[in-house]
C-alpha cells in the first residue's frame, strides 16, 4: 500500500501515517480457522455499499446470499456452514468497526 500511495503522489504525512498504521506481513492463522478465513477472502468483492447523495460511499456488510453461495460452491460440508457463516459475520463487523475508524 505504501508503494501505491508514493505511485499516486501522496503527500509525505499520509505516507508516514500509513507505515505507522501497517499490519505485520506475516500472519499466523489457527488451522480451525483457515477454512473461514478463505471464505472470507473469497467475499471481498462481494461487501454492499452504501451511496449517499452527498458524503463517502462506505461498505455496509456482505448478504448472507454471498456468503451461503461461496460456502456452497467453496465445498464446505453442510454441518460447517453455520459456524462457518457466525465466523463472518464476526470478521465482517470487525472489519466495519475498522473501516468506520478511518473515515473519521
């Protein structure tokens, strides 16, 4: 992202501002969660948006028909899916709650 904003011309506190900012590169993920956390990646052209006349568009959440139909076609077995689908729900409001931070 850093790379992209210097590309762009950004001004060199929004850079600084950013690298302070910057998630770790390197993740560790629990391996009872690797499942919903590739459904979720898979979602990330799927989040509604809202589009206000005037003010920034702002992501809204992911319809639960997304995440029933990338499940499905995902082969998750049918006994996973609610757990899998409570799993999202949680990381798509954590990832709202961080959204809504830095528009403020």
């Amino acid at each position: 992202m850093i790379d992209d904003l210097k590309a762009f011309g950004a001004p060199q506190d929004v850079i600084d501002s950013m690298r302070e900012r910057a998630p770790p590169a390197v993740y560790e993920v629990w391996p009872e969660n690797m499942e919903t956390l590739r459904v979720f990646l898979a979602l990330q052209s799927s989040w509604d948006w809202l589009m206000p006349a005037m003010g920034a568009p702002a992501r809204i959440g992911i319809r639960s028909t997304e995440i029933e139909s990338t499940v499905r076609m995902m082969g998750i077995r049918k006994k996973r899916r609610r757990s899998v689908l409570r799993d999202i729900r949680t990381m798509e409001q954590a990832a709202l709650d961080v959204l809504s931070e830095r528009r403020r």
